[in-house]
C-alpha cells in the first residue's frame, strides 16, 4: 500500500515541476503602425532608402517603439545630451511586449535631419546596427530644442 502513495505523490511533484519549468511561450509583438510627423517622416525615408541600397529589407514604423522613442528624445533634450540612460528598461519594455533583437541609437545637437542622418551613417556602430538584417521594425523620434539643434532616438528590432 505505501508503494501506491509513494506513487501518487511522485506523479503529483513531477507534474508540478513540469507545469513550472515548460517552455514559455512569447507573445507576439503586437505592431501598430505610426502616424510620422515630418521630421520623423524625413528620417525614416532616409533610412530606409540607405537600407535599401545596401540591400537591406525596409523598416516598418510602430506607434508603441515611437512613443518610447518620443519620451528618451525628450529626456536628452532636458538634459542638453545624448545618453543611452535607462536604454535597459526600454529593451524590456518592447520585449515583454513580444519584440527581440532590440537595438538603440541615439545622437543629438544637429542643425538639419540630413546631418543627423549622415553622422549615424559616419559612425561604424551606428551604421551597423542601422544595416542589421535581422530587424523589420522601428520606433524614432526627431525633435528640435529651442536652440533649433535635433536629438534622435532610433529603437530597431524584430517582431
């Protein structure tokens, strides 16, 4: 009789162990797409032209990774400075939303878009996170201070 009990609670602990430690399933990233202001709208198009020359797939624009963009822009104008500050709780954020391979760029105090867009193509990390082929989708945010200088936050990843 103590071998059936023995049993049961053998059946009963590895059924808990195996519903704790099953694979978790990752939601799927849910895009959204943005509505672009100009600026935005400017970048974006050279980016994904400069994507294309170099035979890259071009980049969707979801309305989530731009507003996350957005508020890292704004914080860096605050700030007069160009950061990666709290750059970890931004991946985490598009991740527990189902995105991965999440990069960032960052560059700040432009006098155009086109420049800006330039020193991220000048610069080898920027421009090899820009030509990642594993990425399809996109956040940014271009935004001027009142000294007419532009900050640019660019978040890339796969959905």
């Amino acid at each position: 009789m103590w071998w059936i009990a023995t049993g049961i609670i053998i059946i009963i602990v590895l059924g808990f162990y195996l519903i704790r430690h099953r694979p978790k399933k990752r939601p799927v990233y849910p895009y959204k797409p943005a509505n672009l202001l100009p600026n935005d709208a400017e970048f974006m198009t050279l980016l994904n032209s400069y994507r294309n020359k170099n035979l890259c797939k071009w980049l969707l624009v979801d309305a989530s990774a731009c507003m996350i963009s957005y508020d890292h822009t704004i914080e860096m104008i605050k700030l007069q400075k160009t950061s990666h500050d709290l750059a970890q709780q931004r991946r985490e954020e598009l991740y527990f939303q189902g995105a991965d391979n999440i990069l960032e760029i960052v560059d700040g105090e432009f006098y155009n878009v086109q420049t800006a867009f330039k020193g991220f193509v000048n610069s080898p990390s920027h421009n090899r996170i820009m030509l990642n082929e594993e990425v399809d989708t996109c956040g940014l945010s271009v935004r001027q201070d009142d000294d007419k200088k532009y900050y640019v936050t660019v978040i890339l990843f796969k959905r």
